[in-house]
C-alpha cells in the first residue's frame, strides 16, 4: 500500500505530460478526457466544503481505493467509477452516492467533480456527521465500509491504510496536478492497528496475508481436477489493490486469482494454492497453475515499482520451489501468453528479464540474463531469417530457431558462452557471447550457404574430385587438378600435381613422381633420347643434358577459403 508516499510518480488521465516508471518505459499520452482541466487539489477542496468531510481524507480515499487516477476509456476489474472508485451493484455504490449527493448517475461516473463529491456524501452520512471531522476514530466504521470487503478483517485494513495515510500527509503529482495531503498528525498507535494487524495470515506463503475470494469464484480441491501445478501465471489487475480484494469477495465478478500485490509490495492470498481460481481464461491451464494479479494497468506503468517487482519475485520463487517446476519463461508466463487468451496482460511495461532475473536471485540462484538472436543467410542485418536451424551452447544446451529466424536461451547464469549455429545447407559457425545479468543479451550469427569443395579426402575408398582437395585416403586416385595425392598405392593423374607416394605411378605430364618403387628412367633420359652430354667430376653418374626443360604447372595449387 501507499500509505507513506510523498511523491507519487505522474498517473496519466488524459495527460500530455510523460509518465514516470519505476523502470524508465518512457512517456504514456493518452486522449484528453472532459474532467481533464479541473485540477485535483481543487475537486478535494470543494467536495471538502459542500459535505464536511476533510479534503485530506477524501485525497488520501482517492489514493488507496484507486491511486487518485481514474481510467474512463479502460475497464477497471472491478467496475469502479472515478477518483473515488464508486461502483456499480455492490459497495460504494454509484448510485447511493449519487442519491447523497442530489446528482445525476452518470456525472458521478464520468466527471470528477461530481464523482468525488458523491462519494463525500455518502462517506458522511455512513460516519453519522462526526462533531469532529478531524478526528480519525470517527472515520473508522466508514472507511469499512467502503472498502467493499467481503470480511471485516479486510476492511479494517483499508480504513487503517488510509488513515494512516492521511496522518503521515503527502505531497502528490497528479495528471490534475499537484495534490496536497497536509499531515494530521494525531497518534494512531492506540487507536488502530497497522494496516494488517489482526488479519489472518496465509497457510501457503508467510508473508502474505489472507482474505479469502468468494466460494462461488473458484473450484476447490485442485487434486480432484487432475491438476498439479506447474505454472505461474502474471496479470495485471487493471484497477486498484482493494478493488481488486473486494472484486474476488464479489458472486458476480465469476473470476479470482491465488494473490494479489499491490504496488506498495502488499501480498494478499485469496485462493489456496491447493484448489484452482479462476484466472486464467482456459480450463487446462486454471488446473495447473497458480495466479499473481498487480496492481495496475497495462498501459501505465506507473505502478510497477521495485516493491512490486520485489513481492512478486519473491512469491513466484516459493511457489515454484513448492511445487517443483522449473524457473523459466516456459513456466513462468504472462496471461497473454496462454492459450486462447484475450487478454494482453501484464503489457509491454513488464520488464520480464529483470523480473525473471528477481526470482532467480530469491531461490538463491545466480544472477541471469536471456540470450536471444538471429540465425540468418550471410548477414545478420539483411540477411534472409533461416528457419529451424539448430543453435547450440557449450554448456549442452540446445534449441531451434522459429518462423522468424530467432531463438532464445532463457535466465543463463553471467558468463561467457560459445554460441553454434548449424542447418542443412550451411557452413556451421560459431561466436563467443558474454552474458550479464538482468538484461536480454543479443547473439545473432550468419550462414554461408555450403556450396561443396574445399574439403580433403580421408576416407578409404573415395576419389577426391573437387579442385583444391588433397587425397590423402589409400587406395584412391586424385583427379583433380592442383591436388597433391601422397597416399600410397594411388595414382595422380592430374596435370601439375605431384606424386609422393611410394609405389605411385604419376603419369600426368609436368609431375614428379618421388615415390619409391621400380626405379624409373631419369627425366633427362626421357627428353634427351637417352644420350647423356656430359659426366660427373667423379665420373659416376651423367649430369642432366642441356635439353631438361624446367615445366611450370599447368594449373597453380589453390585453396579456396570457406566463409565463416
């Protein structure tokens, strides 16, 4: 919760200005809306005025019931109307408010003046109009109320957090500006309970607390459903922490989750991990997992803050070292990535590699990142994307690009990896990556097509054909010009190249053949006619007559480079 904010980020409505993020998402603009122009600090000073209610307090109601903003042009989880959050069919209701106030229903769901100043009335006739507005204790009983809690323990804890909230004071901007919450000030200690004293605490998690959905909101006894768990499961709430409690204690929502965690790090168990919730929006999947609402919406990114990332990291580690699954984006999952899902939550402000990075880190693992790039045909930038191709690690891991040429290896531990990427028709090329932590790290590597040649010949029984190629296997002839054959029992009969092999014949006109075996006539011999012009000093063997011709190859010996 936020009961001790002092400043709290900018909460877009309509806003020109950009948003502040807990993870620097950049700027959110949105559409004016017709409430735009009045600012905030005024609408809580009127109200304040017209029912006798303490502009603080209705300030610091705004803050906790819907983080002062109000998002005409999306649909809260809960049906909440405006600043205030009033509601449609359950507490507080719209029209109650409305009738308090002597307004018209549909200003008190679309305008902020009206919307806070309905919402004031009703506050204040539920408070029996308090001799002293100042004083907290007469505010109590109120503030339970319109929680809209489904427990008395729930609603204690939304009337302490906003109490305590206006006691501390803060000092908030808004997209309908800045908004004062002067400090009350009195002493709390003895007359309320921090905002979850006294509340039941969860059997599953420690630290979270308990406030149980709806029996008609979820199936008990998930053994009996034939599931076990093997996913977690993230939303956003779109709507506010209590809206979201009292929206799972509602018959007619038909929908809860396992937890909810606001974006003060607030965890609330509603569900048992032992019986299924209805989060999911497929039957398969609600059997075998357990759900995590945020606070929140997709489109503002406000509300994922560290507190929130932190509680969250932290309960997804508990659950999945509970019940036994792996920590990976294969099993830890957006509710957009379920099959068959409609919805797009948690949205792109979710910043899934230092989310996933958390977790690691709460299990005790090391610090990880993600390694992702693309397989491509000779160029990386420009090059055609090349389908299912196989991407190694030197640790053993392995997986296979997709339709758009990517792969992807999640939450490695830092460190640096030999990267291989190999597929049919392609030379087989590898890279060095050095992975860090938190982030998604980029390898992509390119593929020379594999046009042949360049290859030499070792197996026994083959012929080498291919130009540039040596045959060193026995019991094969090189053919191919500018290849040296030194095995043995082969014959060369490429023109230019040489024959080393002992009991080779090279008859390929321009050769040497070096090899030993049957001596054969001496070149000059073969060129002079077999006359000699002259002897040795010592009168031995005849010196090479003047008609020995030195013969260039026909063809240079050349290797072709593979491109890597």
């Amino acid at each position: 919760m936020r009961s001790a904010v002092t400043v709290l980020a900018v909460l877009s409505l309509g806003a020109l200005a950009p948003s502040a993020t807990a993870r620097g998402s950049g700027p959110v603009v949105r559409a004016p809306t017709e409430f735009e122009d009045l600012g905030y600090q005024r609408v809580f000073d009127t109200a304040a005025a017209r029912s006798g209610v303490p502009s603080g307090l209705l300030a610091a109601v705004a803050l906790q019931a819907t983080g002062m903003d109000a998002h005409p042009e999306w649909e809260a989880i809960d049906g909440s109307h405006g600043l205030m959050g009033l509601r449609d069919g359950y507490d507080p209701r719209v029209d109650e408010a409305a009738t308090a106030a002597g307004l018209d229903p549909d200003a008190v769901r679309d305008e902020a003046g009206p919307n806070v100043l309905a919402a004031a009335r009703l506050l204040a006739e539920w408070a029996g109009g308090p001799e002293d507005p100042e004083d907290p204790e007469a505010w109590i009983d109120a503030l339970s109320l319109y929680s809209g809690a489904g427990d008395d323990a729930t609603g204690l804890a939304f009337a302490s957090a906003v109490l305590r909230t206006w006691n501390e004071g803060a000092a908030l901007e808004t997209s309908g500006g800045i908004v004062n919450i002067p400090a009350l000030g009195a002493d709390l200690d003895g007359l309320l309970p921090s905002p979850w004293d006294g509340v039941p605490r969860s059997s599953d998690y420690g630290p979270a607390t308990w406030s149980a959905a709806a029996s008609c909101n979820y199936t008990a006894n998930r053994a009996a459903e034939g599931g076990e768990v093997e996913y977690v499961i993230i939303h956003t709430v779109q709507g506010s922490y209590w809206g979201c409690i009292s929206w799972f204690q509602n018959c007619s929502s038909s929908v809860s989750a396992h937890y909810v965690v606001s974006a003060g790090g607030d965890v609330t168990q509603m569900v048992l991990e032992s019986d299924v919730a209805w989060h999911a929006g497929n039957w398969t999947y609600n059997t075998h997992s357990v759900g995590i609402e945020h606070e929140g919406y997709v489109d503002d990114p406000s509300a994922y803050t560290t507190a929130l990332y932190d509680a969250s990291a932290a309960l997804t580690c508990d659950i999945a070292t509970s019940h036994g699954f792996p920590i990976d984006r294969g099993h830890i999952i957006g509710h957009v990535e379920v099959p068959g899902a409609t919805h797009t939550d948690p949205g792109g402000y979710w910043d899934w590699d230092y989310y996933m990075n958390l977790v690691s880190v709460f299990c005790g693992g090391a610090a990880t990142g993600d390694l992702t790039g693309y397989i491509r045909e000779d160029d990386i930038y420009t090059g055609a994307n090349i389908v299912g191709a196989t991407v190694s690690l030197n640790t053993g891991a392995t997986t296979t690009t997709g339709g758009d040429g990517r792969y992807t290896f999640y939450a490695l531990e830092t460190g640096d990896y030999t990267v291989t990427a190999s597929a049919p028709g392609y030379v087989t090329a590898s890279d060095v990556k050095t992975v860090a932590a938190g982030i998604t790290n980029w390898k992509s590597i390119a593929l020379a097509a594999d046009v042949g040649g360049g290859d030499d010949d070792t197996a026994p029984g083959d012929d080498d054909t291919a130009p540039g190629d040596d045959d060193t296997a026995p019991g094969d002839d090189d053919t191919a010009p500018g290849d040296d054959d030194t095995a043995p029992g082969d014959d060369d009969t490429a023109p230019g190249d040489d024959d080393s092999a002992p009991g080779d014949d090279d008859s390929a006109p321009g050769d040497d053949d070096t090899g030993e075996g049957p001596p054969p006539l001496a070149r000059h011999d073969l060129l002079d006619g077999g006359s000699g012009s002259g002897c040795s000093s010592d009168g031995g063997a005849p010196a090479p007559g003047l008609g020995v011709l030195l013969l260039l190859p026909l063809m240079a010996s050349r290797r072709r480079g593979r491109p890597c």
